[in-house]
C-alpha cells in the first residue's frame, strides 16, 4: 500500500528526531557538564581559552569553536578571562568517576567562578 503525500516527510522528520535523541543519549554526562559549563560561562561574559596539553582556543566566546576543540585528551583547561586578563581556571577530567559528575576536577576558589560552577553542576542533580 503506497505511503500518502505528505505522510513520508512526517515519518522521515520523526525518525530523525528519534536518531537526534538517541545520539544526545549516546553524549556522555562527562560532555553535557562540560558543554553546560562553557555555554554558562560565555553568557557570564568570559572568554574562554582551552589548554590539552597545547593550547587550542584563545580567548574566545565561539560556543561551538570551543567546544570543538574540547575532548581531544582526557582533560582539558579552560582559562577564563575578562578581555585581557586572566581571572581563572577551570580543570576537567574526563571519566573521573561517579558517571561524570566528578568531570570538574578543580578551579579557581573566587566567586564568580564558584558560583558558575555551582550553577552548572546544578542542572544536573537529579
């Protein structure tokens, strides 16, 4: 029995909203925390320089930029910075434990940072 006009496209569109939903299930906690935090950290007004052992990005409020340059080592350092100046710094961990909730290894103890991370981890309690 042919498929009526219009029906296919509704069929197509909702299978890839179940392969799109499968796939950010396939994201591992470690990767939603660390894509939170930078997405949070950029709306807080840093830049956002990323060190695997080589720096990658330098000072960049780029979302998508940063996080591509993310996840290429188990850890990653995140600077913030205020236009040029360097305020702190972020270390994360992948597959520290605890199904990545442990993902943010250290920071630096000042305010602004500790509530950006407060506020972060704070989407993911369950």
């Amino acid at each position: 029995m042919p498929i009526a006009p219009g029906l296919s496209a509704e069929i197509d569109f909702v299978i890839e909203a179940q392969n799109q939903k499968a796939s950010m299930s396939k994201t591992s906690l470690d990767q939603q925390i660390a894509n939170a935090l930078v997405d949070n950290a950029v709306n807080d007004g840093f830049l956002i320089s990323i060190n695997d052992g080589e720096e990658t990005i330098n000072r960049s409020r780029n979302i998508a930029e940063i996080i591509k340059a993310m996840f290429r080592t188990n850890m990653d350092t995140l600077t913030l910075n205020v236009e040029e100046r360097r305020v702190g710094m972020i270390t994360l961990i992948y597959g520290n434990g605890r199904n990545g909730l442990d993902v943010i290894g250290d920071h630096t103890d000042i305010p602004h940072i500790n509530r950006l991370v407060e506020r972060t981890m704070k989407e993911f309690e369950r």
